[in-house]
C-alpha cells in the first residue's frame, strides 16, 4: 500500500483516466535506512533525520551472547539517554510512528565485528537457537518494534547456511506475517551467498537487505569502485550481478531491497580505480558522504558502471555513490521490479539536493 501523502511529501500519484475510467497509482518501492546507535553522539537523534522519505528504519545494533541471549549493545545510548524528550533512542524512534504512521522501525541484530561473532555457535544449537528467539521477541514486545533483522556477517559454510535458514524459520514462528517484518542482510558476493538455500530463506523473510557496497577497500591490492551498479567485466562483483544471483536461486523480487552507501572508500596515492595505493584516508578509511567531494577534489562519474569518485584533495581517489548514480540504481530496481533501496547509513547522506535517500525516493516514485 502506498503512503498518504499527508506523509510523505513527495509521494507521487498517477491517476491517469482512461476509457473505463480507472485510476492507476505508482507501484510502491520501499525505501528503508539502517541507524546505527551510536550516531547519537554525532548530535544525530531521531528527530533530526527527514523520515517522511523513509519507509524502514532498521535500528543498528543488538548483539548475541554465547547462550543466544540478543541484548542492546548500548544501553545507554538505547535506552536511558535523555533524548527527544524521551529516555533512549529506541523510545525516541518509537514516538515518531504518531507523526509517520506507516514507519517500520526494525530491530536489526548482528553486523559486523562482534556482533555477529557468536551467530554460527548459537544457530547450530537447538536451545541457545530457542533462547535466541524468545529474547528476540522480548525486545520486539517491550518496545514495540515492527520486527527482526538477521544481520549475521554472514555463514561461512553450508553447516552455518543451514542453520541460517532454521534460525530464520524459528523466528517466522514468533514474529507471524503479516503483523510482523522478518528480514535479513546479506552480502552481495556469490562466495558467500552460495553456502546459503536462498529460495528456502526467502520463504521465511519479508526482505533481503543485499549489501551491494564495499567492492573495494584496504583488503584489494588496487583502488576500485566499491559500489558499481555494473562490472567491467562478467566475474566482476556488481549490483546487477548480486540481484542476478539471488534471482536464479529463487528469490522473489519484491523481497529484495539493493543497498546504497552513504560513505566513500578513500584510496591514497591513487587519482583513478585499478591502481596501487599507499593507505586510506578518512576514519578508518572512510569519509561520510555528507563530507564528499572532498576540499579541492574534482567529482567524476562512470554512468556505463554507475559509478561516481572523487580525486584529489586529503582522500586521494574516493569512491562512493553521488544522486546520479542513485537515480541509475532507483530505475534499475523499478525495471527489475525488486522491493526497493536501503541505505548505510542514514547519518552519513547529505541534507537538500545532494541527498542521496531523497533521490532514492524521488526516482522511486517518478511519474
């Protein structure tokens, strides 16, 4: 169903009248942001994010004890700083469904680093799988969360993909369709994806969250575009070769939503992709987008790839995504048909034209 207008400002009608007289509406894509919790101490809470061109907020991070317990992984930040004249940022996200009534705000678990470290040992267990689910759902019931986000990065082998996929159906049980969203995220490279059943995992999930981003960065020998809609060449990992794979195996399009990031890759001592490089700029070599083009760095596009960079300046060659190449991959996904867009993260897009989740919307819905 398409949001009212009344929330979303740039919610697009087609009411086109044709001979029998019948109205036709614009398909509606979702357009989803991850929040990472700690934004909060970078002056970011709730209500300073434009939510009226977003559909989905997935809530970044609980995490999960050895026993499958899943917890906050800042309480403070989470739950009892005073923000948005409530206690928390969960509580602050939550009240805002009075003023955007058809958000979803989803509780996302894992990531990557420590909190996905104990998934493979806690799925491949019938009780600490069972102690998952439950506390799961606890949080989802004591703050009113729309649903779960499995972000386990990522099953590293058959074993771990079968379990994958009964840790998915346990979950469905507790969090039933329709009241409820189950959704995952998933990287976008068939070396992972393929110890997963994907057309069993979708029969679970309302969404896979593929992480068509992070192509390239300081673990490649050479500089390259870390979130190209299309690859030089057919091996190349891509967005279009991610969405291509997940179709073969079965997934509905609709269930999978491409991922867009609001960051750039810094590549120093190189002015282009396919060179070495002496080290990366940023932190930990990253650059928010809202700080992209870098001071006296020229912005450059590749719209045979979709892909955007910048050179020069304190970042060397940084790729990342620009509104150009957001519109290319909007239209991807509406000729694919595919759910929609989501974005890592909504801290690091720009505010005004430059935005990256407003384009996203906008070309979404384009008459």
């Amino acid at each position: 169903m398409p949001f009212s207008s009344s929330i979303f400002p740039h919610w697009r009608r087609k009411a086109a009248e044709r001979s029998n007289n019948t109205s036709y509406e614009v398909p509606y894509f979702l357009n989803a942001a991850y929040y990472p919790n700690w934004r909060i101490y970078r002056q970011q809470p709730p209500s300073s994010l434009r939510l009226g061109f977003v559909s989905h907020v997935f809530y970044a991070f609980a995490w999960v004890k050895e026993d499958g317990t899943v917890y906050l992984s800042d309480e403070w930040a989470d739950t009892q700083m005073p923000v948005d004249g409530t206690q928390g940022c969960i509580r602050a996200f939550i009240q805002l469904k009075t003023q955007y009534p058809k958000l979803k705000v989803i509780l996302s678990v894992g990531g990557g680093g420590k909190g996905s470290e104990n998934f493979a040992l806690v799925a491949r267990s019938q009780s600490r799988t069972e102690t998952f689910v439950r506390t799961a759902r606890s949080l989802v019931d004591q703050f009113g969360f729309d649903g779960i986000d499995v972000d386990w990065e990522h099953p590293a082998d058959p074993q771990q993909g079968f379990d994958y996929v009964r840790l998915l159906s346990k979950l469905r049980q507790v969090l039933p369709e329709p009241r409820y969203v189950l959704a995952t995220c998933l990287p976008a490279g068939q070396w992972a994806l393929r110890n997963i059943d994907l057309s069993k995992a979708a029969m679970y999930l309302d969404l896979i969250n593929l992480m068509t981003y992070d192509f390239a960065g300081p673990w490649t020998n050479e500089s390259g575009h870390h979130a190209q809609l299309y690859g030089r060449h057919p091996s190349a990992v891509s967005c279009h070769s991610a969405v291509q794979y997940a179709l073969s195996q079965g997934v509905e399009p609709k269930k999978i939503l491409l991922g867009v990031p609001a960051y750039g890759r810094s590549f120093l001592g190189s002015e282009k992709p396919g060179q070495r490089y002496i080290g990366c700029g940023g932190e930990d070599g990253v650059f928010d987008y809202s700080d992209l083009p870098r001071p006296g760095a020229k912005e450059h596009h590749d719209d045979k790839l979709g892909a955007a960079y910048c050179s020069g300046g304190d970042g060397g060659f940084v790729t990342y995504d620009t509104p150009r190449t957001v519109q290319q991959k909007a239209k991807f996904v509406t000729k694919s048909k595919l759910g929609g867009l989501f974005y890592w993260h909504i801290g690091g897009d720009a505010k005004g034209p430059r935005s990256l989740i407003e384009t996203g919307y906008n070309t979404l819905h384009e008459m």
